[in-house]
C-alpha cells in the first residue's frame, strides 16, 4: 500500500523499524509513535545502545560466543569443564542450556546449520575451528546440540565424518516427547522415537 | 527468567528493544541479532533515524499531525476543503483515510480519546484548539470519526456539547457491516444498528 506520510522524518524511522524480520509497517509505525512519546534522552540512549552494541561487540576467539572481551566470560571460568565442548547453532542456544543449569562443559557455537537451500555449507559455519580445537588436544567429548531438523541432522552428520577419527566422544542430546507435550498432538516420528528409544523406569525420571 | 548474557552491550541492546510495546524478551533478542548481521553504516542509519525524528519532529499548529514543517501539507494545500475539519485520534487514522482517497478536506488529530480508566482526560486532548479553529470561522462541518468504542463515543458526545452551538454541522461516519464481513459472524449491536439505519437502495452501493 502506498502510504502517504505527512513527514518524511516519520517514514525514514518507520522504514528502518520495517526493514527488521517479522515487523510490518502497522507495527513499525507503532513502535516509531511509542518511542516519539518517550523523553529524547530514552529514544538516544535506545540508538546509542544499538551502534555502540554494532561497534564495540567481540565474538570469544574460543568458542564464538558474542562477547565484550577477547575470550568470553564461559571459556575463560575455570569452574567450567572445558573437557567438554557442547556444540550449538547459535548464541540463543547457549543461552537455552545455561539457563537449565545442568551443563557445565563449554560450548561451540557455529553459527548456523548447514543449508543448502539458504546457501549456508560448511565453510561459512565455525566447524573448522571445531576441529582445530579438538586436534589441540583436552577435549574428551563433544555434544551435538543442533535442532532436530533437517539441516541440523546434514550438520550433525557432517560434524561427525569430521571428528570420528579425532579420537573424542560424540554425543547427541536425547530426542523424545517434550516435558508436558500432550502425547496424542505429538508428531508421529518423535513418538515413534521415544518408544523404540524408551529407557528403563527407576521410579525417577 | 532470569537470563545469563555473555555480553553487557547486548543485554543493554536487547533490553532495549524488549522495552517497546509488544516485544518480548526473544524477540527483542532475534532483532537485535539481526541487526548485528547488518552493516555497520544500517544500523548507524537505523539509530540515527530515531534520534533525528525524536530531535527535529514537529506537530502542525493547524491540526496536531506530524510533520516537518511548521504547518503540516495538508493544511498547507490549498486544493483541499478547508471547511471541512475530519476529526480523528491519530495520525494513523489520518493515513488511513488519505489512503481511501475519498476525503478532501482537512484533519484535526485530538492525540488519544476520553479515557478515564487510562487517565485521559478533555484536557490531555487537542480538543480546546478544535473548539478555537472552529470559532476563528470558516469550517462549515466537522466530521467526527473516532473509533466505534466506549471512549471514541464518550469524546464524540463531549465535543458534540462544545460545538453544538458553534453554527456549523456536526456529522458522525457511517456505522454498519463492513465490507466482506460475513454476516453471522457480525456482532448484534452492529447487525440491529445496519438494519435500523437501512439506505434506499438506488442499485448502486
């Protein structure tokens, strides 16, 4: 729809707001009008946040991680278990597991998954560092952590022709129905999965 | 939930973002990502974008719209009826409107309607200026088109005392079904309201 701005001020922002993944141009324009009724000093710092964040942000030399210094704040905690490497998609992820709170090792994030229909292959993901870091030597296990699509399952696939001579446990994270997933709406594959992969009951799950 | 950033300059971006209506945690953060995989110069653009209007926003003198002049472009149109004022609650409305192409006179934007369980009140509203333009003379109608709601009616009744006695005609936008609404799904106000208020059907709608 040709909108037609009374301000050109106003449509420069909206675009901006619009051009970000999932916001249309009803909702830009929300935001756009909710921050014009904020103070200036709340709508600067909100731009200020934004290209001090574009500017100053470092990714860990180690595991990729979005970081504010050179190695980030998991892999440089010698709490952690860094004989254990958990290998995820995307700093989200790390962000997942940390807040189960029952993983203790350090991760790996690649970056994405292998897709070719998003033109996404190995060389544009951190798998060669992934290697790199298990031919250093330490490392007794690594866990595959990638989604349970497709793409994760070709990036599973690939990662493991990779480091199965490597001389490391690879592991994949456990597949089933989902803690309070209603058995009758889960799909057919998992279910069947979590039947044939059932495991003994010690009255504690 | 309590989440664990690797980074203070994206936890300070994300908070950000998650401070805007409608955008949750997650959200804010798959944005904020998003913006990270831009250039540096589109995310300069976007933070500059928010501050400029913030900074150089200007509201018409004439009729509250946003603008960037001192008198917005549709007041400053001279091939516009300028005794026809359309009163609405916001620019968006304003937009919308423009946007039928079936109105050429001029706006007047109130900023919100009377809405006592919000806190707003006549006063907090460009309703005293609506009563100032319409005295300075020379509108002929004012045509009230707020939303079809508790408050949009509760302003519409207040302005109507205000002007009542002002000379000039008072109209109100036509409520019925809209356009592609199935019927049986229509609500009973509306449907009693649309048969009341039936039209000679000329063989033209």
């Amino acid at each position: 729809m040709d909108q037609l701005y009374s301000s050109a001020l106003l449509e420069k922002a909206v675009n901006e707001f619009a051009k970000l993944p999932g916001i249309g141009g009803k909702t830009a324009m929300r935001l756009v009008l909710h921050l014009l009724r904020q103070d200036a000093s709340a709508v600067e710092s909100f731009g200020q946040a934004l290209v001090t964040l574009k500017h100053d942000v470092k990714y860990c030399a180690v595991c990729h991680n979005i970081s504010d210094t050179e190695v980030c704040g998991i892999c440089a905690d010698n709490r952690r278990d860094h004989t254990t490497v958990c290998v995820v998609e995307n700093i989200q992820d790390v962000m997942a597991i940390e807040n189960t709170q029952q993983y203790k090792g350090v991760y790996h994030v690649l970056g994405g998954v292998i897709s070719p229909m998003d033109g996404v292959g190995p060389s544009d993901l951190q798998i060669q560092s992934l290697v790199g870091r298990v031919a250093e030597g330490g490392i007794r296990e690594v866990i595959l952590a990638l989604s349970p699509t497709m793409e994760g399952d070709t990036t599973n696939f690939y990662i493991y022709r990779k480091l199965e001579n490597a001389g490391v446990r690879i592991t994949v994270i456990a597949r089933g129905v989902a803690q309070n997933d209603e058995l009758q709406y889960t799909d057919e594959v998992t279910l069947g999965r979590s039947i044939v992969n059932r495991v003994v009951f010690t009255g504690k799950l």
